[in-house]
C-alpha cells in the first residue's frame, strides 16, 4: 500500500509538506510563520493525540500509519506565540528576559508595547519609549481594531508618535511598578478610546477582559509543546470522545 486509501491521509506526503516547512530551504515567510512549532492533533484507532511531527507508527498501538491511514486529516493547533510586527494596531506581550520559547514560567515578568500600522512596536522602559521594527518575534497579541475603523486607523501612527513624545514617557518619570510600561501601553490605548466617546478601561479590566486570556491560551499551548517534545506526544483524556477533532481542537486552546 502506498499510504492512503479513499478515507484516509497519505502520511507521507503530510510530513513531507512539514519537514518543508521546518528546513533551511524553506522560503523566508514560511520559516517565519514556523518560529513556534505547530501543533498537530491526530486521530489513529481511536485514540487522539497532539504532536510536532506525525510519527512513524501510531504511539498507543504501534502500527505504521503509512500502512494504517488516518481516518481523518490532522488538524493544526494554531500557535498563540506569534511575531508582534506582523499584526498591526494591537497589543503584544513578551517575556522582559527570554523569550516563550526558551523557559518561559508563567510567574515570569512580561514586557508590553502597542504597535503601529505597520508593526513597529512602542514600549516605555527604564529608557524611555523605545520604537522596535525587530525584537517582538515571540509574543501574545491583543487586537484592539476591527477591520471598519478606518478612521482611527489612519489616524492611529500620528496619535502614536505625539502620545509617545510627551513628557510624561521620558526615562526619568518610569518606575517598574507605578508608571511602567503598562501604563503606557493602556493610556494610549484609553486616549484612542476617548476620542471615539467610549470609557476609559482600568488595568484590572484590561487585564481580566483582554491579557488574561491570551495568556492562558498561551500556557495551554506550551503546555502541549513540553508534552509533544519531550514525551512525542500529548494523549487526549478519553473523556473528550464524544466531540468532533475541530471541536476538540477549538478547546484546547480556547
């Protein structure tokens, strides 16, 4: 047999595609897309698991998937990690020392910026606000504008550079706990929301409403990375059964 049949997934040709992806002959947007590993959610004798790479031969009863189809497409986990300069007019979160990917624990400090219409992001720090067009490749994002507001879109850079250049973002005003780079990030934030007539937001509201989840989703995710690298695979608690594999997939990182 050569992998496949009228019901199943030809093995070979997926991991094909995924080593692609993951070698240095991959084009530049594809290695980019791939800085976080994407996560695979598979279904074999009726057992799901989460893995990096689909594996050889299935990890609860052994049998070569290349002799054994899929009985259904792998679905991929999409990474919450991502690069902040390719997302526009948001929010983005890093780790302050590392990054996601290298020994993240969930206790550790973030930094926080907004970026501009075309992603370079703005942070205040110690040093004052800090303009960055490379640097925020591993970060949660909060989108703060939908598609229609095309008027504070095109007024978004010019607030952003005059909002920045205010005295009260000069070096010697931070402090790590009561005027950081938070602070910073929210009062833009709120300074747009007041143009546009709508209340302005707390720290506690904005973080339970917007940071909280992405930062829970994100835990999930490296959670089932650590899983899938170090064990080859995440098995899925046989109590998920009964749901479809995209409705499993849509909760594991919900």
């Amino acid at each position: 047999m050569d992998g496949t049949d009228s019901k199943g997934v030809n093995i070979r040709v997926l991991n094909t595609f995924l080593q692609l992806c993951q070698s240095s002959n991959a084009s530049p947007a594809i290695r980019r897309a791939m800085t976080a590993p994407t996560l695979l959610l598979f279904t074999h004798c009726g057992v799901r698991a989460v893995v990096v790479d689909l594996p050889t031969c299935c990890p609860t009863c052994g049998a070569p998937l290349a002799l054994n189809p899929l009985p259904e497409p792998p679905i991929a986990l999409p990474t919450p990690i991502v690069s902040g300069h390719r997302h526009p007019f948001a929010f983005v979160l890093q780790p302050t020392r590392g990054g996601f990917l290298s020994g993240y624990k969930t206790d550790d400090d973030l930094h926080v910026g907004i970026t501009s219409s075309h992603g370079e992001v703005f942070s205040f720090g110690p040093g004052g606000v800090s303009r960055d067009c490379d640097g925020w490749r591993q970060c949660l994002v909060v989108p703060l504008l939908g598609a229609s507001a095309l008027a504070v879109r095109h007024a978004w850079d010019t607030w952003m550079d005059r909002f920045s250049e205010l005295p009260t973002w000069q070096a010697l005003r931070y402090h790590e706990d009561d005027h950081n780079c938070l602070d910073f990030a929210l009062d833009f934030w709120n300074s747009v929301l007041a143009r546009e007539q709508h209340p302005p937001l707390s720290k506690l509201d904005f973080t339970a409403l917007s940071v909280l989840p992405v930062v829970r989703r994100a835990s999930r995710y490296l959670f089932l990375l650590e899983a899938a690298t170090h064990r080859g695979c995440h098995l899925v608690n046989p109590a998920y059964a009964a749901c479809s594999t995209d409705s499993l997939a849509s909760m594991m990182l919900s």
